[in-house]
C-alpha cells in the first residue's frame, strides 16, 4: 500500500476532525477511502472491531459488492483521507493492476484478523 504518497497533496483529500464519522453503518456507499493521515476506528453498534491506519483502505466493501455500509468509520484522533469514487477505483484498477492487488489484499487481511477474532471469542472443541 505504498500509494499513499500518489494521493497525499490531491485537492480532494478530506479533513475529518476526532472523533467525527467519515460514513456510518447502514448508509449506502459509493466511495472508499485511502487513510493519508491519521487513524480511523471501524465501528459495528460499540464496539470498536478495527483501527486502520494510513495506507489502508477502508470502505471498499461497498464499491464491490454495492451494499449498505457494514461498519461505522470514525476519525480516533484527528485524519486525513483520500475519497475513491466507483469512477476512479475503475481507473486505479485498469491502469495500475496492483492497486486491485493492494485492495484485495486489505480485505483478505481484515477477513482474516476478523475470524481470528471471533474464533478467539466463540472456539468450541471439534467432536
């Protein structure tokens, strides 16, 4: 995910001060973002289940599969984001093929870090 520096100085970056929310659950999204600066927390009812930190891709869910956010994003401190809209992530993913690697790559580590942690919480012995 070193493409932080491509999108770093872009006009359309975004400023979200503590604890505001760059999107809630439940919305529909069209956007994703790249964390530039800062940390976000994702946010399912109370729990905090993730803090993503710059260079990571959060709300990219919704740009694949076309459905309602599945968490809250809120800045933990003050952040700085880069938006990807359905347009550009089509570019970004046509000319730069490892930029489809990087956001495959981000869901399969959350994916996983998610079933650690439920295994974690709900293990039962195998019979």
């Amino acid at each position: 995910m070193g493409s932080i520096h491509l999108f770093r100085n872009l006009p359309e970056v975004k400023a979200f001060a503590s604890g505001e929310y760059i999107f809630r659950k439940g919305e529909q999204g069209s956007t994703m973002y790249m964390i530039i600066e800062g940390d976000i927390e994702l946010v399912v009812g109370r729990l905090v289940v993730e803090t993503a930190h710059p260079g990571a891709f959060i709300g990219e869910m919704a740009l694949i599969d076309d459905s309602a956010r599945s968490a809250s994003a809120r800045a933990k401190g003050d952040a700085r984001v880069f938006p990807i809209d359905e347009e550009r992530f089509q570019s970004l993913v046509k000319d730069t093929p490892s930029f489809a690697l990087d956001v495959m790559k981000a869901l399969a580590l959350r994916l996983r870090r998610t079933n650690e942690k439920f295994a974690s919480r709900h293990a039962a012995p195998i019979r």
